[in-house]
C-alpha cells in the first residue's frame, strides 16, 4: 500500500502547444499523462494522499525568488496586455554576453520579460500553469513529509515536472524544480548527503546546475547523449562529473542491458546517502515518442529494484513520460522493483 500524493490543481496547466523550431505543435505534456498514471496506481492498491500546503521557504531555497515572482504573475501580466498569443512566449533572450555580465534591465514591455527567465521557446505559460506547478511542489514536500514520518518510500504523483529548471531559469515543458526542492528539504529534515538519481530520458540539467559545487546533495542523470543531438543539448556530458554529480549519458537505441549498467552505477553514487530521490521519468521507454532509448516494462522494475536495494528513505518525484498508453504501467512496474 506504497503512499501516492495527489492534487487536482497540477490538471490546470494545460499547455495546448510548443513552440518548436518556429512552429507551434500540439503540446506532449498534457494533463491526461497524470491521469493515466493515478489510475494505474489505484488500479495496483496504491493509497493516494491528499497534499498538504507549505509556504513557500523550500521553493525558495532552491530558485530566485524573481524566477517564481515571474512565474506566479506573468499570465495575468500577458493577458491584460493583450498579446496576439493565448500563451506566454518569449522572443527575445537576455544572455549574460548580451549584457557584458551586467543584471539585465527588467524590460518595460511585458512581451519582452519572459527572456529574463526562459531558456526555450517551447515552455509555455498558460492560465493555471503556475497554479499547477506551485501544486507539483506541495505534492513533493507532502511525500517528503511522508518519508520524514517513517514510510519508506512515497511517490510524489505530479505535474508539470521540473528537473530542466535551474535556479533562476524555466524550460524543457518544466517551471519549477520539484525533484530539487525535495532533495533540498530532505538535507534540512534528515542531513546531507541526500541523493537525488534521475532516469528521465533527458538529463536533469535544471538540478545539477541547482546543486553544482554543494557536497551535501550528490546528483546522478542517466540519460540519452545530448551530444547526439537531444535537449537539453548544450550540457549532459560526462566531462560535467566531479565528486557530488554524475552524469552518464548513454547512445541512441540502449535498451535495457546498457541503461540498467548504469542505472547501477548511479545507485552505487548515491550509496554513501542519507536519503534518496528519484526523479522518474519513464520516457527512457521504448516507444515513447520523446526519446530513442529502449527500455523495457521489466528493465523500469528492474530500475527500481536495484535503487529500492540501497535501503534509502526514498522520494519518487514524477518527471518526463510521455506514452500515454504505458506511462501509468510503467510507473507502478517501478515503484513495484522499489517497495522492499
Ligand atoms: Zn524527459
């Protein structure tokens, strides 16, 4: 009876498209993908929780607070100026070399503010996209919670994910940091090191930046080679590894054999932790439309069984996924390998 926390509110960000390459396409990260996996947990006899609302400390202890300040108004903002777009989206990007390193003026045109904050062009803001990643992050602290208060293992059942948001920037369909605010507030509750170990299809970028230079929070991504030419393109490489971060990028078409070597070595990173979070993505899937690794239902079990053998408090924040057909079975075949 593995705890799953749910809130109706990650349904209100409803992203009805991208903006890829120039051209607006049908949005993959929709809310039927949380639905489909909350039906297979309770279909398996998963007891859902409800969330329980924190203030806003642990957000804040991961992201400037600008990034949510923006986040939290900028819909509102866009909407009273009457934009020609029904979705926030940025056009003109404010790089550190733009500004010779300076901070950025804050643009007085409203249409010029999202490229304070963004770092792509397919992360787009709607009404209620704040309202749900704001509930993404209360749904991770109650499964925090829950651990903190003896379960073994608790799954954060939530939307939008968050693993592409780095401190102060948003992208890769994600707004705020979930995984990171929960790693963060589990140093704070149970001491460090806490690890967190992705195996989303895409690098954790957003957590690795978050995390990079502390030894208090050691960060592990197994993932597909951005150097083969999948976001988030720019970083995801081994040469990032140092003692507190790990990242192990794997070729186009790896199947179970190859993901789950390293998976393992993953696991082996996170060993010397106080506790563990695991940033779910099962896009890694063969068939999922996001990715071309091909892992298999059994290897996704076989994931959580050798991250369930480190005997870790553990946090399960949901990521990427992105077949709606299998998205929800593929969860619960992990949580399945994790429960000890
Ligand atoms: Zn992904």
């Amino acid at each position: 009876m593995l705890p799953f926390v749910w809130s109706d509110d990650c349904l209100r960000h409803q992203p009805a498209a991208e903006v890829w390459v120039g051209t607006r396409t049908p949005a993959s990260e929709v809310p039927a993908r949380a639905l489909a996996i909350r039906e297979a947990l309770l279909g398996a006899g998963a007891r859902e929780v409800a969330p329980v609302a924190h203030d806003d400390s642990a957000l804040l202890a991961v992201h400037d607070p600008a990034l949510a300040e923006f986040l939290r108004t900028a819909w509102e903002d866009w909407a009273a100026a009457g934009l020609p777009s029904d979705q926030v989206v940025p056009y003109v990007f404010a790089r550190s070399q733009l500004t010779g390193g300076r901070e950025p003026a804050v643009p007085a045109a409203v249409w010029a503010r999202p490229g304070l904050f963004a770092y792509d062009t397919m992360t787009l803001i709607g009404p209620g996209t704040w309202e749900a990643a704001r509930a993404a992050v209360d749904v991770a602290l109650t499964a925090v919670d829950l651990v903190v208060e003896g379960e073994p293992i608790a799954y954060a059942c939530c939307r939008p994910p968050g693993h592409h948001v780095t401190r102060s920037l948003y992208g890769g369909s994600c707004y705020l940091n979930s995984t990171a605010v929960a790693a963060a507030e589990l140093v704070g509750r149970v001491g460090g090191p806490v690890a967190v170990v992705d195996i989303d299809a895409h690098h954790g970028n957003g957590t690795q930046e978050i995390f990079l230079g502390r030894r208090d929070v050691l960060t592990a991504s197994v993932h597909v080679d951005p150097g083969a030419g999948w976001f988030p393109h720019f970083l995801g490489f081994a040469v990032e590894n140092d003692e507190a971060n790990l990242n192990l990028p794997l070729a186009h078409g790896t199947g179970d054999e190859g993901w789950l070597a390293a998976v393992r070595e993953a696991a082996a990173f996170a060993a010397p932790a106080r506790a563990l979070v695991v940033a779910l993505g099962v896009d890694a899937a063969a068939g999922d439309p996001e990715s071309p690794l091909e892992v298999t239902a059994a290897g996704y079990r076989e994931a959580g069984r050798i991250l369930g053998k480190l005997e870790l408090p553990t946090v399960v924040v949901q990521e990427g996924g992105y077949d709606l057909a299998t998205i929800g079975p593929l969860v619960v075949e992990t949580l399945a390998g994790l429960a000890r």
